[in-house]
C-alpha cells in the first residue's frame, strides 16, 4: 500500500513540475504579449519567461516595448521577478 502511495506521490509530483516548468511558460507567454499589445498600442517582445513552482517563482527578461512603427520605447533586462515569501 506504502508502495503504491509513493508512486501517486512522484506522478503527482512530476506532473506539478512538468506544468510549472513547461506548460506555464508556454500557455502565459503569448497571453502576456497580447493582453500589453492590446492595452498600449504597441508591440512587446518577452524573451524568456521562466516559472519556478517549487519556489513560487516568476522572471520575465529581455522585454522590449516598440511603437507599431517598430521605435524601440522601452527595454528591460529583467522586468520583474515575483517571490513568494
């Protein structure tokens, strides 16, 4: 019984980082750029957005802000990085 508790154990665990780490990312990054597209006219380039669900993690970097006629505005390295503490 022990044995079979364990294995629901790691699966569950497993696929709580397969979401964290891969999917997140994956699902997040395009909303992100359109919801900031839509709500300043203007185009955002995110480069990486990393997730961290063990640590309640989020970096956002290398984001750049260009008007529709492609002038850079605004440039981060990294905009944000959100911690639970």
């Amino acid at each position: 019984m022990f044995a079979i508790l364990k294995k629901i154990f790691f699966y569950l665990l497993l696929a709580y980082a397969f979401i964290g780490f891969i999917v997140l990312p994956y699902l997040i990054k395009p909303k992100i750029i359109e919801l900031v597209s839509q709500e300043t006219d203007a185009k955002v380039e995110i480069e990486t957005l990393y997730i961290n669900p063990f640590l309640f993690k989020v970096k956002i970097s290398d984001v750049v802000l260009s008007s529709l006629d492609d002038i850079e505005l605004v440039r981060f390295k990294e905009l944000c990085k959100f911690r639970k503490v």
